[in-house]
C-alpha cells in the first residue's frame, strides 16, 4: 500500500476540537477516526459493524480540564494509540540528547502534507535528534482496519521506537480477554514501576519472569492473571513480552465477549520486536491521574526496554543481554519504515479468547482457544512494505 503521490502536497484542511485537542479527521464508510495535531495521537476511532459503533480506545478523564502546564503534551493528550520516539520516560540524557516523555512525535505539532478521503499523511521534523518522521494513516471502504506508517530518515545512530494503544474496558470485572502470539521471554517491569512513597501502587514483583499471562507473580507470592482484565483495582503495573522473532506475523488481541467484539494489532516481529502491557487501574494517586484512570490498558508494540527511555534501550541490559533487540541503528541513507495495522471484528456467541490469528488471501482469520473463527479483510502484505 503506497500513498498516491498525484496530490501529494501541502494543503489546507481545518482541524476540529475534539476532547479539547484540535484533530484532523479521517473516515471511510467503516471508520472514522481524529488524529490530534499536537502529539499525533489517534482517537477516538469509532469502526461501525453491521449498525452498531464500537470505539474501543481510552481517552484520559482529564482531556477537558485544565491541568498543571508542566506536564508534558503527550500526558495532557493521552488518548488512543500514538507513535513514540524514543519510547520511555527518557529522564536520563543519551550523548547530549534530552528526550520528552515519549520523544516529540508523541509531544510536538504535525504537520499536515495531504488529505485524502482514505489517506492522511503528517510529517514532523525532530530538534532533538534533528531528522523527518513522516506519518501515513490509511483507511478502506470495505475493511474496520487502520493502517498506519511511520518512515523515519535523515537520522543517524541508536533509537527506541513504538506504538502506544491504550484501550478502554468496560467496566465489570474480566470483561476483556487478552492474548498475544507466541512470546519467548516475559518479566515484569525489572525495577519498581511505583513506589508508596510517590503515591503509587504496583501489584506486580519486580523483576519477575513468567511463561504465561495467566499466572504472573505478585508481591504477596502468589500469581495473578493478567489474561483477564480489568482486575486489582488501585493498582499500576507493566509488564514486557517478547516476540518470538521467527514469527511473519506478530500479533495482540482482546476478546470483549459482552460486546461480541475483538480488538487486534498486527505487526512485523522483526521490526516491533516486543509488547508491554500497561496495566493502569486507579494505582496512580498524584496528579493528573488522582486514582481514576481505571480499566484502561496500554497494548503497546514496541522495540525498547520497557519504559525507561532512549539510554537504557541503548546500554546494555536485561534483555540484550539475552540476546533480544531494545533498539535499531537508523542511518540517514536508509529510512526506517514502521509498519502497523489495527481493526476490530464481529464475534459469535461464545467465542472466546484469541488463540491464534493467521493471513490468508485478503483476510486473517483469528481462531479462538475452544475453535471459533472468525474472519476479517486485512491486507497483511502491508507489515512488509518498504
């Protein structure tokens, strides 16, 4: 899937307020979908199936208040999914550089290059580490999927990089089943993500491994499952995946059996090479979050070491150690081009969590554990287009 180049130029398209954020909205007959001009987050995207509309991303409860101005943009925003770069807090400096929260292409103003009813495209030239992000968000008439391509040149030396989909259960305990494709390796965040004493609270044991989500260690010694959310209320935890790299196709799914709907990402485990899932229930208790940002999940596809930053997906660490990638070598002469695709689809009843999501021709079809399929036009060819 490439951008028709015929219109490709600069244009003038007025952005609409929405959740307080001017945004460009982008729609085909299946979705539609705002992309906030500050920070590029994508939200809300709202697919429609058979009549009914499905918006399954999280907007942050404080979108509409007026918040402390030091804040960075992208925790004033945070809402949907958005492309961060360099992932993590980034509190420690890499040779000089100083990143944001996140980096700027989830802070800093977009540009916008062309609008085409299915086709938008953004470009952001960093300062940081100077260079050009150009971001390309392409919808289908017939499909309740949204690519995204994000093609990064003009920059030289190590970078962390990923995709940040922050969704929204509903509210009821266990209400979302969530699964992931074949992972070699699993541990909690290796240091502690929150501390009392900051007015955070973490269930989650440091440093834990584990083999499966569904028996994940806790500070009390037992195990807990992190397969069935929302659950442990007051608490904040992240944990790490990370993709068996002999994988084609990388993948993310949650089940939502009530609303007889799934939620899927697809990726290229050799260019996103892991998962966090950001587990944020009420453990926040400073501002802005103030205990109630609740059953919300971050699903998030990414090439770092969790969440400190740019310095520590460089350095040595726990995983590299290993022998597993937490960032690339990007070189001005070669852009790196990072691909994703995310959508939803209609459930039977009684279907329940993923168990496996497989390409055929035009579609996947995603099997759950107890052998119900369900099938969804896809266009997978696009996770390895250059």
């Amino acid at each position: 899937m490439k951008p028709d180049t015929r219109q490709q130029r600069e244009i003038t398209v007025k952005t609409k307020v929405i959740f307080g954020q001017p945004s460009w909205y982008i729609a085909s007959k299946s979705v539609e979908a705002f992309v906030t001009q500050t920070g590029g987050h994508l939200a809300p995207v709202i697919f429609t199936i058979k009549g009914r509309q499905i918006a399954p991303f999280s907007i942050a409860p404080w979108a509409m208040e007026k918040v402390d101005r030091s804040l960075p943009p992208v925790l004033r925003i945070l809402r949907g999914d958005f492309f961060c770069m360099p992932f993590g807090g980034n509190e420690t400096s890499y040779r000089g550089e100083r990143h944001q929260l996140h980096g700027e292409t989830a802070n800093a103003k977009w540009k916008l290059e062309a609008s085409q009813p299915r086709h938008l495209h953004l470009s952001l030239r960093t300062k940081i580490r100077p260079g050009r992000v150009d971001k390309h968000i392409f919808l289908h008439d017939d499909q309740q999927t949204v690519y995204q391509r994000h093609v990064i040149s003009e920059m030289d030396g190590p970078m962390s990089f990923g995709h940040h989909a922050t969704l929204q259960f509903p509210d009821h305990s266990g209400s979302g089943l969530i699964s992931t494709s074949r992972f070699v390796y699993g541990q909690v965040y290796p240091d502690w993500f929150e501390k009392p004493e900051n007015r955070g609270y973490q269930a989650l044991k440091p440093s834990a491994e584990f083999t499966s989500l569904a028996a994940v260690p806790t500070l009390t010694g037992e195990t807990t499952d992190v397969s069935r959310y929302p659950a442990r209320r007051g608490y904040v935890d992240l944990i790490g995946l990370v993709a068996d790299p002999q994988l084609k196709l990388a993948w993310t799914a949650v089940v939502f059996p009530t609303e007889r709907y799934v939620w899927f990402a697809l990726r290229d485990p050799r260019v996103l090479t892991g998962t966090l899932l950001w587990i944020t229930n009420g453990g926040r208790h400073y501002s802005p979050w103030n205990g109630r940002h609740v059953n919300v999940m971050g699903l998030e596809d990414v090439t770092s070491f969790y969440g400190p930053g740019l310095s520590e997906s460089v350095r040595e660490n726990s995983l590299t150690r290993r022998g597993y990638t937490t960032c690339a070598q990007l070189d001005p002469a070669t852009p790196l081009v990072v691909n994703y695709i995310f959508g939803v689809a209609a459930i039977p009843a009684g279907f329940d969590e993923v168990a496996s999501i497989e390409p055929a021709k035009g579609r996947v079809e995603l099997r759950s554990n107890n052998g119900k399929v369900v099938r969804a036009k896809v266009r997978t060819e696009f996770l390895y287009e250059r």
